[in-house]
C-alpha cells in the first residue's frame, strides 16, 4: 500500500488565511449566519460597537478575538448564535477626530457642515476598522452591520426616551452639574477620572472678629463663592470659633463657621472653605444646609465675575493670587499632589456649576440593580465587585442630556409662550433643531416652537444596543427569541463596567422589567511588554495590521488564548506571538503526516490506540466545560499540551511503524489509523474556535467540509477508560527514560537499545520495540 500525504505544505504560512478567508466570502451565511427558525438554543453576543478611528489599538482589536473564540464555541456546543458588529458612531471621540485630523473647530462651523463632515470623515475610518475585524478572521454578522448614529438606531434610542418619559422616569432641573469646559457640556459622574497633578495649596489670611485665622485652599478663585467655613468637631484648636462668621479677603463678606466632620484636621491648617462649587462636598453640604449657591463660572469654563469677565480658571486664580498678595494676605504656599477630578474623554479638569439639564431616574433603581448584579453570572466572578462598587458610589440621578453636536437628538420642543413640553410618538428620527412644528400648543394654542438643541449623552444610545439587536419595538417574534427567551452575553473590557455596563442593566431593566443579559465576560487591558499602558507619548504602541500582515491572525488569536487569563491585563509581546507559528507548523504536521492514512470507520483497537481515545476523551471532557464556561485561556493550553506533548510527542512516535505497516498487519494498522484520524478530528474541532483559519484549512483538506459546520459532540463514554490514564503517564514516563538515555550516551534516537519492558507497559511491547528499535 502507497502512503502519500494530502498535504504539500511543511511550514505554516499566511497563505493559509488568505485562502480561508476567500472562501468565506463565498460561504459566510452558511457559515455563520443567524437562523431565526432554528430548534437550538439561542446565544445572543452583545458586541461592543467601538469607536471608529484612524488607528486601532491592537488591545482594543485583541477584545473581538477574546468574543470571537466564545461566539465560534457556543456555535459548536449546539447553540444558535446572534453575533452583530456595530460601530459606535456617536459622540464627543467622533467630535474630536474631526477637529484633530481636520484641524478644525466645533464652534467655528454651521452644525448641520460639522455633522456631514463628522459623518464623512467617519464612513472612511469605520471601512478600515471593519476590514481589520475580517482579516482578524472575526465572525460576526458583517451583512448587517449597525452604526449608532444611523437612522434605525436613533429611532430606537428617541423612542426609548419617549417611553421612559412617559412613564414619568425624565424630568428637567436646575442643579449642580458636572461639566467640561474644554468640551462646553455637562457630564455624569462616571465620565469623570481623578488624575495626579502637582499644584499648589495657599494659606490665605481670613479675619474673624478682628482676630486673624488662615485657611489652607487649592481654590483660591473661589472665594467670592465662599459660603461658610468649616473644622473638624474633635480639633480642640477652633472650638472658639463656633457660631461666629469669618470674613472673606478680597470681596469683604461674612460667611458662618460650622462644626463638620468633613473638615480633615490634618489637611493645611484644618480650617476649610466651602465654596459654590469646588468639589462634590461643597455641593453635598450647600444642599443639607439649604444655602443659595454664587455660580461664577460658566459652561465654557470662563468666569463671569465683575472685574473677571472672560477669564479661564486658570487666568481667574492668577489674577485672585497677585491681588491676594499685593495685600498681604498669603502667608505661604506649599506644593502639593494633588488628585483632581477630570473628563475621562478629554483629560481636562472639571468644573461643578448650575445648569438646567434633562436627567433619567436611576436613584430608585439602585436596589434592582443590585439584585440583578447577584443574578448574573460574571466571568471571572471578581469582577462584580466593579459593578456593585459602582452602585453604591452613584448619588444623584443621570444627567442625559449633553451641549454638542454629533450624536442623537433629544425629541422634544418647548412652546415658546407657556413652556408647553410636546414629546412626540415614537417610530421616526426627530431633529427638533431644524425641524419645525406645525400643531398648536394644547395649552395656550400658540404655534410658536422652540426644537430643543441638545442631545443625548452618548452612553444613552450605546446602552440600547443590546434591544437593538434583538430588535426590540420592531420585531415581536425576533424579540422574543433573542431576548425574551436567549441566552444573552456582554462581552466588554473592565474599564467600562461603570458606564456601558450600568447603563444598559439600568435601562434595559427600566424599559423591560427584566435583566438585560444572564453573562458578562470581562476581559483586561492590553499592554506593552514592560507592563506599562500603550500611547503614543511612550511610543509602544502596537497595531493590529502590523501584526496580521507581518505573522497573520490565527498566530495572534492563539497567543491571545495561551497568554491571556480571563479578566487579567496582559503583555502583548511580538516575539511570543510570532513563536506560536511553531504550534501552528507542529499542527500542520501533524495533519501531514495523518492525511496520508486511509479513513477507517471501524476497527479491532489495540492498546496503544485505547490510550490515545481515553486521553483524547478526557481532554475533550475538560474543554467542553472550559468552554461553557467561556475559559478560552485553560482550553489554549490544554488542548497544546495534548496535541504536541502527548498526541504529537508520544502518541503518533508509538504507532508510527505500525501506521505504516513495518513489522505489522493490516489489522493492527487499521486500529492506528482509526485513532489518528479520530483524534485529528477532535484537535481540529476543539481548535477550531482559537484557529479558525489553520483548522478549517486542514479539515477541507483531509476531510472535505468545514470544521465551522461541525458540532463539538458529546464525549464517547466508551473510550474514556480512566485506568488507561494512570497507565499512560508511566508509559510516557518509560518514553522518556528511553529517550534520555539514548541522548546521554550520543545514541540517535533511532539507535537500537537493549532494555527491559516493565511488566505494567506489557499490552504496548510491541509498539514500544518498534518505537525505540528495543532488543
């Protein structure tokens, strides 16, 4: 009998993706299309839609391989897989792009121009993005692929406010907000970040009846705005002070002095201003105490003080300092680290003032959320913890509504006589500035209509799209499978658990009573080979086309996999991505050398072969629950080990003259090909999620269909004989010995050896002769 190989290729090569991924296009929906008629279970993956930019970092490229592994499972443990992309499209990052690589300004354009160029500039960035998710061989549901800021989406998101308003969830108010004066707009609490800045505390000389105090301040533009002065109760020091006022340098008014135990004794000199606003304190114990606020400063961040008109903050506080000591009134100044709040988007420092702003209920939810926090099940579970510290931090309810230009509109319109609010039914996109009413006011039958100007915060939208794509409002029998009766993931980095995460279990949980998903998998940051964050400023940062065109994608995919624990940060080095192409040449091998075997369907087992099935049964008993489980890394490395260190190391050397019928029988030749091709089989199956590419290559070659078409089956309770496992370890451990003995005395491994056979390893002897040419 002729043995030819089916395979000509020795060394893995990108040549195998490219000629993958072409036949993929021809055959994506059979492949890997959604099925709405289907009899299986239902897995619904919420992709997070990212940013569109002009360049992607390849951790943020890494998360859609983690999501890509679990979606290529889930398919083959029998479940029916909605897997979307979307591209979030919405936003300040949007805003900031175009002013970027364009050079331009926001406030220096007509809106309706900024918002076709930032839709422009979008369409090229968002083609590039979506071109590297292909080639990173992700697959998701690129025929139907959502954008946030288009027409069908904004429909959901306005009509998801029409609905929360009517059931009385939004309400407009004037109170203190967060805003960004870089960014002109107000913000919620979770976009802000606390960075370290070296600044400087000023001791400031404040008079109290006649007698001088000091007062320690980071703030001192503020203090026009001072509104009373407080120490800590326990600081012996000030206890005279109680019930008297202080007077405020410079602007010559008193404010009282309070006992409160938010004073730190041992910051500055234990006595602190409270002023409208510094920080959320002073807008916590301004509201107890029902004290009037004096706002200074606008929401473009520049003061509108007398004599300060115009001023940034930081022009504001020089100025206060240089007339502070024209008077004499600093006795020193100490610099300090200061931790200060800043917008998670921009960087630039915050400021708290007065605004009239549209904000969502989320106070009363805190309690559900809670329980539905409990009810999910976390992968890993530690990362909850994020998730309910978050809970218990939030104090106010959501502002929702934002001072820019690029994202979805807010639907209502103000009668300009009465203050009427009109909402309008859902089920189209409104621009309420540019779209004028034509109704009468049901109030005061005025005609007269103000469109409101602002839009939505941009987690607002983003917090939909899991009802997005299970078509919720739109589709009744699509929802109720993929919702109501899925089972539904968020994959999505630990970063965002605040935001995206909270967002979408509060709204979902206010618009449908239910819990928005039963899983949540939280992957971590990449970063560079030293530990340290990727930017530009460090220049470590890595790209994903650089990587896919320089080692390929199932290369990266299966780093990904052996390196990277579930919710861990991890290194991302390319050298160790390179060196997983061994693995992958190893595998090809592998093939190689098993095409050239007939298929057997049956055959007599000898015990070599009755090792290798147990082993492999074992092995596949561990994946499939990893798997479940979403545990791509513990699956990685098993599914190595066994392939190269026992099948490739062990196994295939054992049977090889067997195999190829030197010294053995047909029969005894058959049982060999039986189990190579059998465990082939397995490897490449349970591979197949990690490597799409490589298995699929090799599975068509040698078995004439996609290994994406297969199921990962159940585990053949026949050949998982547990006694052979104990006697596998001392047959590799006799393997070895052999092996290394061979090797101490400069003998080729292919030099007979005179040695003993342990009684135990009996049933394999005459495998073990062949294998090792014993005597």
């Amino acid at each position: 009998m002729e043995f030819k190989p089916k395979i000509d290729l020795k060394v893995w090569d990108l040549q195998i993706e490219k000629e993958i991924l072409k036949k993929w296009e021809k055959e994506w929906k059979e492949l890997y299309g959604f099925n709405l008629k289907t009899n299986k279970k239902i897995f619904v993956i919420d992709t997070p839609p990212p940013y569109p930019g002009p360049f992607w970092h390849i951790g943020a490229a890494v998360s859609y391989a983690f999501q890509d592994i679990v979606a290529r499972a889930f398919r083959m443990l029998g479940f029916e897989v909605l897997f979307p992309i979307g591209i979030d499209r919405n936003g300040i990052p949007v805003e900031w792009y175009v002013e970027k690589y364009e050079g331009i300004s926001i406030w220096d354009f007509p809106r309706e121009e900024f918002v076709k160029k930032c839709s422009t500039i979008l369409d090229n960035y968002t083609q590039k993005m979506l071109n590297i998710m292909k080639r990173l061989l992700i697959s998701g549901d690129f025929e139907n692929v959502y954008f946030t800021d288009s027409e069908e989406y904004r429909i959901l998101t306005q009509a998801t406010f029409i609905e929360a308003w009517k059931k009385g969830l939004i309400y407009e108010a004037e109170r203190p907000t967060i805003i960004c004066p870089r960014c002109r707009t107000p913000i919620a609490h979770n976009e802000v970040e606390h960075k370290q800045f070296l600044g400087t505390l000023y001791y400031i000389k404040f008079e109290v009846e006649g007698r001088e105090v000091i007062i320690a301040t980071t703030r001192p533009e503020l203090l026009a705005a001072c509104k009373l002065v407080i120490y800590n109760p326990s600081d012996e020091r000030y206890k005279w002070l109680k019930g008297k006022k202080a007077k405020v340098p410079l602007f010559d008014f008193e404010v009282p002095i309070m006992e409160r135990n938010e004073a730190n004794p041992e910051f500055g000199t234990g006595l602190v201003m409270i002023c409208s606003y510094g920080d959320l304190t002073d807008v916590r114990i301004l509201r107890e105490l029902k004290i009037k606020p004096t706002i200074l400063i606008d929401q473009n961040g520049k003061f509108k003080l007398k004599g300060f008109e115009g001023l940034s903050v930081k022009e504001a506080r020089e100025k206060v300092i240089e007339m502070l000591k024209e008077k004499g009134l600093i006795v020193k100044e100490e610099k300090i680290q200061q931790s200060i709040p800043v917008h998670d988007k921009c960087k630039n420092p915050v400021e708290i003032i007065t605004m009239k702003e549209y904000y969502l209920k989320q106070l009363e939810f805190l309690d559900d959320l809670r329980k539905i926090a409990d009810q999910i099940k976390w992968h890993p579970e530690h990362h909850k913890q994020k998730l309910l510290d978050w809970i218990n931090s939030v104090i106010t309810d959501w502002p929702i509504s934002r001072r820019r230009y690029y994202g979805t509109e807010i639907p209502l319109w103000k009668c300009k006589k009465c203050g009427f609010i009109y909402v309008p039914k859902p089920g189209r996109y409104y621009r309420p500035w540019k779209e004028k009413l034509e109704i009468e006011c049901p109030k005061c039958k005025s005609k007269e209509w103000e469109g409101e100007t602002r839009i939505f915060d941009t987690w607002f939208d983003s917090s939909v799209s899991v009802l997005l794509i299970t078509k919720y409002l739109k589709d009744k029998e699509f929802f109720e499978k993929t919702f109501l009766n899925g089972i539904k993931l968020r994959p999505q980095g630990y970063d965002i658990v605040r935001t995206w995460l909270y967002y979408s279990l509060l709204r979902v949980f206010q618009l449908t009573g239910r819990k928005a998903f039963e899983h949540v998998l939280i992957h971590g940051m990449g970063l560079d080979e030293k530990g340290r964050k990727m930017s530009k400023s460090l220049g470590n940062v890595i790209y994903p086309e650089e990587i896919l065109e320089n080692y390929g994608a199932d290369p990266l995919r299966l780093w990904v996999a052996m390196e990277c624990t579930v919710g861990s940060d991890y290194r991302i080095s390319k050298e160790k991505i390179k060196g997983t192409i061994k693995f992958l040449t190893k595998l090809l091998n592998i093939t190689r050398f098993i095409s050239q075997f007939p298929i057997v369907e049956k055959a007599k087992l000898q015990p070599s072969d009755r090792w290798i099935l147990a082993e492999l049964m074992n092995l596949k008993q561990k994946v499939l629950k990893y798997y479940e489980d979403m545990d791509f890394h513990l699956a990685a490395q098993s599914l190595y080990k066994f392939a190269w260190d026992i099948f490739a190391s062990h196994y295939l050397e054992l049977i090889k003259c067997r195999a190829l019928l030197n010294g053995f029988s047909e029969e005894e030749a058959k049982s060999a090909w039986f189990a190579c091709h059998y465990c082939l089989k397995e490897i490449l199956k349970l591979l197949a999620p990690i490597i799409p590419a490589t298995t699929d290559f090799l599975y068509r070659k040698i078995y004439g269909k996609s290994v994406h078409l297969e199921e990962f089956g159940s585990v053949e309770k026949e050949f998982l004989d547990k006694s052979l496992l104990e006697i596998g370890k001392k047959l590799m451990e006799f393997n070895s010995r052999i092996w290394n003995e061979k090797r101490s005395k400069g003998l080729s491994l292919k030099t007979s050896i005179k040695t003993e056979i342990p009684e135990e390893l009996k049933d394999f002897e005459k495998d073990l002769k062949a294998m090792h040419k014993i005597k």
